[in-house]
C-alpha cells in the first residue's frame, strides 16, 4: 500500500458492532471514520461499486474523509432503500439520480482515530 493511502472498507460486521447494521470504516494517515447504516440481508448487485464510485468522487472534490465518507454512504443508502423497496436486484440509479448527492449526512461517521 502506498504511504498516506486512504483505505475504505465496506460490509464490515463486527461482533461488538451495532446491532442489525452494517459499517463502513474509512482510514487515512490523519484520521479513521466509521459509519454505521441498516443492514440488507441482500443489497441489489453493484451496491459496492457504486460506493466506491460515490466515495471517490465526494473525496475528489471535497478532500474531506468525514464528509466523503458521510455523503457516500447517505448516498447509496438511500439508492439500497428504493432498490429493496421496489423489490429489484439491480440498484435503481436513475430514478434516484437526485439523492446521489446529498447536502447532509443520514448517518453522520464517528471518528475511531
């Protein structure tokens, strides 16, 4: 890995993590944010491309972790509701085009470090 790389790990589980969630742990050298949202039991396919997609292009423009993180993950969870909701595999991009960025958190991260 490359000195001072960010690192984001999606799908973390943990034992003492909260109950019924799923968490999202963003790493650089400065910093390590987590953020915890509802858990899926069966997210559409391409829920964590579409993440990191979401994610890098928030850090591109903002070079803020916190908030990358923040606005990716209210992001795609907001497109997973609407996919589950409709009962789909496939993530709904384009009718929830208007929620991909959004201008607060839903699920604000907690700094780890």
């Amino acid at each position: 890995m490359r000195s001072g790389a960010t690192v984001v790990i999606t799908s973390l589980l943990r034992e003492d993590g909260p109950a019924n969630s799923i968490e999202t742990l963003a790493v650089s050298k400065d910093a390590a944010w987590v953020v915890a949202t509802p858990r899926y039991n069966a997210p559409p396919h391409g829920a964590g491309d579409c993440f990191a997609a979401l994610f890098l292009g928030h850090h591109l423009y903002m070079r803020d972790l916190e908030f990358s993180l923040g606005f990716a993950t209210t992001a795609i969870h907001a497109v997973i509701v609407a996919s589950a909701e409709a009962g789909t595999e496939e993530l709904l991009l384009v009718p929830t085009q208007d929620r991909l960025r959004p201008v607060k958190f839903d699920f604000p991260p907690n700094r780890v470090r």
